[in-house]
C-alpha cells in the first residue's frame, strides 16, 4: 500500500525544528529551571519557596547570565561549583568556552538562536572527559579549535546526549574537527550544522563504541579555499547515522563528503545536493559506505556519481544524479545489494528544502521490507528522511 508522506519543508531555520510537518521554535524542555515554565511563581520571593537551591532559584530562572541576575555570570563558575546530578540553565547571551569535570551534569541553554559558547585556538567550546549521563542542549557552538582537536564540542569517553545545538561558522586551517567523540556512547538528536568553512578538517567525527546521528542537518558546510571538510566520519562500532539531510554541502581532496565505516549501520538519511555545483567530480561523492557497513534506505540526489558503495550491506537506496554508471561507484566491484535504484526519487520540492515523497515516488515502500526497517505506521520503509521508524522525529 502506497503511503503519502506529510509534506514538510526542511530545512528550518536556527532556533527552529521540524515536528509533525510544520516548523516550529525549538522546545529544549523545562530546563531544570524553577521558574522559568508555565508556572505561577510570581510573587517576588514574598512566598514561603521551600527550595533551597538558590543558584537557579532567580528571577532569570537561570544559573547563568550576563546581565547580573543570576548566581553566576560565566558557565565555567557554575560548573565548578555544581555537584554531580545538577542542572546548569544558561541564560541568552555569548559566553566562552567551558570544560566539564563533572561525571553527570545537565548544561541548558536557552536556545541555539540567542546562546553561544565560542571556543578558542586551544579548546573547543564545550569539552568533557569521562562524563556519565551528559546533556547538552540549547547552544550555539562555534570557534577555531585546536589542530588535532575540536572548535565546537570535545567528547573523551562520555555517556549522554547532545540535543538541539547549531554548530556553525567553524573556520581555520589547523585541520581541527567541529564535533569529535571518542570512545563512550553519546546520541546527537535535532543538530543543525551550517556555514562552517574549516580546511582540512572533519565536521564531525564519531569513533565511540555505539554514537547516534539522527534527524539532524548539514547545510551549507564546505572548504573555503585549497583543503576540504569531510561532513561525518562515522566509525564507531555500532553507530548509527538516520534520518538525517545533508543538502548543499562543498569538500576538496577527500573521496566522499560522508564516510560510512565498518560497523556503522546508516539508514533514511538524504543527500542532495545542485548538479551544477563545480566541486562534485568522478573522484567525490556525496557518500561512500564501506565493507561491512550497513547501508539502507537512503537517497542521494542532484550529484555527479551520487553513492560509493562496497558489499552487500549497500541496499534499497536511490543514487540519481547526471554521472557514469547509473550514478553509483561500486567498490571494489559489482558486490553491493540487488536492489539499489538509479531513478528520480521524485521529491515534492527539493529546491525549496521539500523533500517529502510525491505519490508515485518509487521510494514509497520502496526501502528495505525487513519489520525493523518498517515506518512508525507499520508500512513498510519508505526511503528517505521521514521513513522508518525514526520518520516522525522530525
């Protein structure tokens, strides 16, 4: 049965996300703050509050700001006297880079339209190291970074998750990663990566044991002179990448804008990018899955040779671009899935960022027909962002 996916228009801009087909203001949750809800707590600390946790007790309703009307005005002072378990609320504004020591603390801005953390030549914005139960949310991060290291967000063997944070306008030449996680076990969700023009660099990285990538979009990322930017390096065992655009994105001297590594499962993930971009060649593609990766339900649209695809974990995507070979590479021979397509994916509106499926879409129930695979109705996968059983966190 053919199932018409809702109409979206993706991407939204900074500060908003897509839910149920429609964008709207980010929503990073309660914050941890007392008073800064839906609440009625508006009588000026004349009531008998038996909270006794000033620090995010304010008439701010955060732990942070600038102006004065919190406990602290830098993130690093609230950090260094949080204890483990504690909420950090950040109050709008610019503040600079901060390093958690804590093994488990939640750190809410409040919102990646109006927060940013900026980090230096020698530390990323945000680092920590051997940090359980980590959250992150409501930031911008931008910065340099260090070479070898990370401008944005610098994660050593943590547990968490990072949520509704833009990393953008990342620059340099020192080869230095916007997003690095080694080892742990971290869940990226509703990530915005634009406008970061780095060389020689790797937007993000994940190496941990079981990181996940999902309903997040990469825009408008590139070199920005001789060098490249590799979008996402995905090797950790275990990892998954889903759900996720890429759209408009720009690299040099590297094989494949997304590098799908040995043990990375990556499934409903789209790709697209203008043909007439001049940096998309024979020898650079949008997307390379490795042998032994698991490669399923994804769409690359609008490139040269859209797909490099080893083994025959490579299966049930659509490669359709203006190439040689059907606009797949396959690698090192003819070894990937049977049921890989080489048609238009029919998208309602690409060029306006739409890129739900049109009615007669051969990527309706097209994807893979394993149950695990099976939309959040029960269907079978429809390729593409909203398909699978992450097709509705959008």
């Amino acid at each position: 049965m053919l199932v018409l996916l809702l109409a979206c228009t993706l991407p939204c801009g900074p500060g908003t996300h897509i839910n149920g087909g429609t964008c709207v203001g980010n929503t990073i949750g309660d914050s941890g703050a007392s008073d800064s809800g839906g609440d009625t707590d508006t009588d000026s600390d004349t009531d008998t509050d038996t909270d006794t946790d000033t620090d995010t007790d304010t008439s701010a309703g955060c732990t942070v700001s600038t102006d004065g009307t919190a406990p602290y005005s830098t993130i690093q002072d609230a950090v260094d006297a949080a204890s483990d378990g504690d909420t950090i609320t950040v109050c709008a504004g610019s503040y600079d880079r901060v390093a958690i020591d804590r093994t488990t603390v939640s750190l809410v801005g409040a919102g990646e339209d109006v927060t940013t953390i900026t980090g230096t030549s020698s530390h990323a914005a945000i680092e920590a190291s051997e940090a359980s139960d980590l959250a992150i949310s409501g930031f911008t991060l931008t910065g340099t970074g260090p070479s070898g290291g990370a401008a944005a967000l610098y994660l050593d063997d943590c547990t968490g998750t990072v949520t509704d944070v833009r990393v953008a306008d990342i620059t340099g030449t020192l080869g230095n990663d916007g997003v690095r996680v080694i080892s742990g076990s971290v869940t990226f969700e509703r990530m915005l990566f634009e406008d970061n023009k780095a060389m020689n660099a790797l937007l993000m990285v994940l190496s941990g044991g079981t990181d996940v990538l999902r309903h997040s979009i990469f825009r408008n990322n590139g070199y920005d002179g001789a060098g490249g930017m590799l979008l996402v390096a995905a090797g950790g065992t275990n990892t998954e990448v889903s759900n996720n655009l890429f759209e408009e994105n720009a690299a040099a001297g590297v094989s494949a804008l997304v590098v799908v590594s040995t043990g990375t499962v990556a499934y409903n993930n789209v790709f697209y990018d203008s043909p007439t971009s001049a940096y998309w060649t024979e020898t650079l593609y949008p997307v390379e899955a490795d042998s032994g990766s698991t490669f399923m339900n994804n769409i690359a649209s609008g490139c040269y040779i859209c797909m490099s695809l080893t083994g025959s974990g490579a299966d049930y995507n659509i490669a359709y671009g203006s190439g040689r070979e059907g606009y797949v590479l396959y690698q090192p021979s003819h070894d990937a899935g049977s049921h890989n397509l080489t048609t238009d994916p029919l998208f309602s509106d690409p060029a306006s960022g739409d890129y739900s499926l049109t009615a007669f879409s051969p990527a309706v129930d097209g994807g893979n027909p394993a149950a695990a695979y099976d939309d959040v109705d029960g269907s079978r996968n429809d390729m593409g962002v909203f398909g699978g059983p992450g097709g509705s966190g959008w």
